[in-house]
C-alpha cells in the first residue's frame, strides 16, 4: 500500500523536530542577519558581472554599422507606431 504523501510530509517533520532542526524559533533579529547575510552573499555574486551599460555597449557594437544608420531615430518617441503600427503621434 502506497503512503500518502501528507503521511510522508508529517513524518519528515517529526523527524526535524526530533533532531532540533526548523522547529527551532528564530528572533526576529536573528532573521535580520541571515536576511543581510544572503543579501550580501547575493551582492558578492553579481558583482563580478558587468555593469548594464557596458552590456549594451557591447550589443551596440556587434550591429553593423548600416543597420545602425537604418534605425529610426524618433524610435522611443513613437515605439508603439514601430512595435504595432498605430498612427505617430505628434509630441
């Protein structure tokens, strides 16, 4: 006969609680450090990345530069006339 899974989920709970595990309770000053720990640990790893600038400036330099000069230069201005065609507006 196959367990269910709540029987299943209820026994590994038992088992932490035995062990001193989760069931521990946290201060909430203590969730204020591990919270700043992985907020650190997060920064540590996305710093080694680039910054978005240089990113986009590394798009910007694999487009040709006749495709460049094809762009439209009032692009952000009139993005919903080049994305779905409605009429140009006249800011």
């Amino acid at each position: 006969m196959e367990r269910r899974p709540s029987e299943a989920v209820s026994r590994y709970l038992a088992e932490i609680g035995r062990k001193g595990g989760r069931s521990k309770k946290v201060s909430a000053e203590q969730r204020r450090v591990n919270a700043r720990r992985a907020a650190l640990g997060r920064w540590r790893k996305i710093s080694n990345l680039k910054p978005i600038w240089e990113v986009a400036a590394d798009l910007v330099a694999g487009i040709p530069e006749a495709e460049l000069r094809e762009l439209p230069v009032d692009g952000a201005r009139q993005l919903d006339h080049y994305l779905y065609g409605t009429p140009k507006s006249k800011r």
